[in-house]
C-alpha cells in the first residue's frame, strides 16, 4: 500500500505520530507536510500535493492534517477524482470508505488524541467500498466534469 501524506503547521505533531505508527506496517509513505509546528504555512499547499498523488494514482490513498481537517478536505476536494473525508471518529471514517469510496482522510488534530487518530485511520484503510453505492459515486464525477 502506498499512502501520502500531508499536514500544515497544525497537523505536524499528529502527523509525525501516525507517520511513525504507519511505517511499522509494509506501506510506502510519500511525505509533503511542513517540517515544523511553529511556522505558519498554507495548508491548500500540502493539500494540493497528497491530492495529486491520488489523481495520478501514485499512492492508494491521502493523509491531510490540519487544525479542524476542514480546510485540507475543502482543498483537496478541488482535485477531480479526489474524493477527501474530513473524520472525527471510527463511524464516520467506516461510512467515508463504504459509502463514499473516500480516498483522502482528512483529521483535525486539534479535535481529536492520537489514540482515536490511529483508530480512524485503521478504519479508514481497512474498509472496503460498497459498489451499491457506485451510481452516487458516478454522479459526483459527472459533477467533477461540469466544470472542466
């Protein structure tokens, strides 16, 4: 598995965790976070980066962290066939994945522990889409096609 990761200022702490707690299994992570929790940076950056990975299908799934999770899922959603999940706890990661074929997990690390982090990711990598739900999926790509 091939996972990408990315955070801004906010997310760094949380990032290096799970970055650390994913490198224990046989993923390969690809890394575009800042290097720092104490200069500002912009997370559309990192965002745009994780999001390109998985438009380019160079990694199976995005890691964006930032302070709530919403700006980096508002960014990388930007990104036609990124589909990004801003998640606050295991249910809502298990439905991003069955419902939504979510391929970016998106966290605010200033609303969740990294015990809870852990969980929603395992959850989210773990989870399997439920092609029942492939017709919706459809229609949010005819959206993405709208605008180009």
């Amino acid at each position: 598995m091939k996972i990408s990761v990315g955070c801004d200022h906010g997310g760094y702490k949380l990032a290096m965790l799970l970055i650390k707690y994913l490198s224990k299994s046989d993923i390969d992570i690809f890394y575009y976070g800042t290097f720092s929790d104490e200069t500002s940076v912009d997370y559309p950056d990192y965002a745009k980066c994780v999001a390109g990975d998985i438009a380019s299908f160079k990694s199976d799934f995005g890691l964006l962290i930032c302070k709530s999770g919403i700006g980096m899922s508002i960014a990388a959603n930007k990104v036609p066939s990124v589909r990004a999940a801003n998640c606050w706890n295991v249910e809502t990661a298990k439905l991003a994945r069955e419902h939504n074929d979510a391929n970016i997990l998106c966290l605010g690390a200033n609303f969740i522990n990294v015990k809870t982090a852990k969980e929603i990711l395992d959850t989210f990598l773990n989870t399997k889409f439920a092609t029942r739900h492939l017709k919706r999926i459809e229609k949010i790509t005819t959206l993405e096609n709208l605008s180009s």
